[in-house]
C-alpha cells in the first residue's frame, strides 16, 4: 500500500550522478522521492551537500532544503535552511536569508538565485555584499553578481559602504555598479560607478552630484555634473571634482572649472574665493591649503585672534594660495600681480559683499548616514552651466550585458 522503502542506521543512494548517504532514509519508487534525516550527505563531482534534513528527487534531480545546509564547491560556499537545488541546470533557488561565499565576497538577501554554470547570482530583498578583503560592502534590495567577472550592481536604496577605516564612508545612488579588472600582472583594479542623484556621508566629509566614478588604479574619485563638497565649515564646488585618496581618507581634491570655496562666518558674512580650478590640500582628513589658479575673485573677512572680523578684503588675481587653520580660512597670498580694496568693516558697498558666483547650498548638504536617501535638488536656476562636457559614460547595456 505504502510502496516505501527505509533504512534506520545508515544507508546510500544512487543515481548516474549523485551519491546521497544519510542515517534514516524513506524512498517512494513510485514518485522518485527520497527523504533524508541527520548526517546528510550528498556528493556530486562538481560539489559536494551536507545537510540536517533533505529531499531528493530522483528524476527531476532536485534536492530540496529543509534544514541548516552547506554546498560546497572548488569555487564558492552556499549556506541555506531551506531552498530548492537543481543538480543538473546547477541552477539554486535560496530563501531565508541564504549565504553566497566566493573568494572573501558573501552576498546575503531574504532571497538567492545562483546559476553555478552560468556563474552569477541574484539577490532579492535587504540585501547586503560584503567584500572582506577590501573592506567594503553593497546594501539595497537587488543585487546581481557575476563571480566570472568579479562585477555587481545593485538598486532600490541601493548603498555602497567603506568601512576600511575607522569612519565609515556611506554612498547612495539609484544605481551602483563595481566591475573588476585584471592588468598584464597578476594585480587587478576595480571601478565603482554610481548613477545618479548621488549622495553621500562621512562625519569628516560629505558630497553629492548626479554620478561619479571611483578609480582604485589611481584611488580618484570623481564627481559630475554639479558636485558639492563639504569639509567641516568649507563648501567646495565646481563642473568636476576629483578627489585622490590615500587609505581611503582624502590626500587632496582638483575642482575643475567655475571652482569656488565658501565659508560660513555668521548669516550675513562669508569667506568666498572663485577661480578657473583650485587644489585643496588635505591632512589628517582636515583641509589645510588651496591652490586657486586663474581668474581669482576673493571676498574676505580677516579676523583677529577672537574671532573678530576686522575688514573686508575684496581682491582679484591670477593665482592665490589659501591657508586653513583651526578648519578655517586664515590667509591667502597671492602670487604675482593682484589689485583690490580692503574696506573697514562699517564701509563695506553691498554690492560687495557677494561675488558674482556666490552660492551657498547647505540645503542640499546630506546631515547623516540615513539622509542620503533623501534627494534635495538645487533650487531653479541655481544649477551650473557647463562650460564642457564631462560625464562618464551611464550605456545600460553594461549593466545587462554583466548577466
């Protein structure tokens, strides 16, 4: 009535391609359906499963998860408590929090598709990549990976993480690709791109634009299309930022074309300096000089040692050199020809007190970790006019192609 067959202590079972053993097992030769209890293991050539509690089914080859389960391969580790295990297709469906291990990445999502022959995985729902060697980690609710390639792309809340110093630096974008790429030598070098209404944070810095590109070859990152960045009380901002890191804390930054730098002094005074390009210099995460080449515009308020303002210097030059004490402006000097007038601070003429390119976008500037989700544009008419077009390239197919 039950065609059934069982074994109580120890048994094994075999097909063309696979041999399962286990200390209880029910078989039903009518389904083709095993079921396997305590010490399951069941070995392939190209892998090998151990598990509490498994399900097999001779025809279709499908093994089912039911308890806590490794599979094992020469090239990653998959951990799950239940999901479902082509041996054929070498195709897994994954569900409750399942774990994808390959060469120090782990990728974790409520849930997993991994295609071993095609050689990528999917993940669905909180997800989060963690690479461990590098100290960094992709979170969102999607994510793709292609171990052939060692590239991912992850979207919805999609955040990039870099926790390799003591400060975690935190990025969002509606879209963040990593892609690999393997020199003439054995050493290999990895671009981060993010598309699109980017923000980020660090206590010490803070930045946003509409898409930037992380280089580890050079450790540049740079910014597009209206950057902003934020170093204690400075506002930088520029058509391009490029910021060179070192162990991932800022050596020094280039803002190419319409560069300017503001300082907050109070509601109504600002230190502003504009030029073609400047180079901030940085030390121990703290801005300590700028270089502000062509074109120089400054509007300064020197200060005496309290802090009070003791006039207005309203300068114009070739080329300045800017100096930073205590996370403030402190002096400038310029190099070669300048004129300008230093005016006491009860004579200051208020068509002076701005230069024509002044901006102040504190609005915008991302306040914690959580708000980089929360996109605030600049207002109308405040958005840079480029004067060339620098962006990098954001072809989709780059993305579809990964798959």
């Amino acid at each position: 009535l039950y065609d059934l067959g069982y074994y109580f202590e120890g048994g094994t079972l075999m097909d063309e391609e696979n041999v399962l053993t286990s200390d209880w097992g029910e078989y039903s030769p009518a389904t083709k359906q095993s079921v396997f209890n305590h010490d399951v293991k069941l070995v392939n050539p190209k892998f090998v499963l151990t598990s509490d509690t498994l399900k097999y089914n001779t025809f279709s080859k499908i093994a089912t998860i039911l308890g806590p389960s490794n599979i094992v391969s020469d090239n990653n580790h998959i951990y799950s408590e239940r999901g479902f295990y082509n041996t054929l297709s070498e195709q897994a469906e994954l569900l409750d929090r399942s774990i994808l291990t390959n060469e120090g990445k782990k990728l974790i999502g409520d849930s997993l598709f991994y295609d071993r022959k095609v050689g990528y995985g999917e993940a669905f729902d909180n997800i989060r990549m963690t690479d461990t060697i590098n100290k960094n980690m992709l979170t969102g609710d999607y994510c793709f990976y292609n171990e052939l390639t060692d590239s991912a792309f992850a979207t919805k809340r999609a955040v990039a993480i870099d926790y390799s110093q003591g400060d975690s630096l935190f990025m969002h974008g509606d879209t963040l690709q990593l892609i690999s790429y393997n020199l003439n030598t054995d050493s290999v070098f990895r671009l981060m791109k993010a598309y699109h209404k980017v923000r980020m944070y660090r206590t010490d810095v803070q930045g946003v634009c509409d898409s930037l590109v992380y280089n580890s070859k050079d450790s540049c990152l740079t910014m597009y299309t209206d950057p902003i960045l934020w170093n204690e009380g400075q506002q930088l901002l520029g058509e391009e930022i490029k910021i060179y890191m070192n162990d991932s804390t800022i050596n020094w930054a280039h803002i190419i074309n319409q560069a300017l730098t503001v300082e907050m002094k109070d509601s109504v005074h600002y230190n502003q300096v504009s030029g073609k390009e400047m180079k901030a210099y940085f030390e121990n995460g703290d801005m300590r000089h700028i270089e502000v080449i062509g074109n120089v515009m400054t509007a300064f308020y020197p200060e005496e040692k309290d802090s009070t303002m003791t006039g207005f210097n309203n300068m114009e030059g070739s080329v300045l050199h800017l100096y930073m004490k205590e996370k403030k402006m402190e002096k400038g000097m310029f190099v070669g020809k300048s004129n300008g007038t230093l005016y006491p601070m009860d004579q200051i003429p208020p068509d002076k007190l701005r230069l024509s390119t002044f901006a102040w976008f504190d609005y915008v500037r991302p306040l914690n970790k959580e708000d980089i989700f929360n996109w605030r544009g600049k207002k109308e008419g405040e958005t840079l006019k480029p004067t060339t077009d620098r962006k990098p390239k954001t072809d989709k197919r780059s993305l579809i192609n990964m798959k």
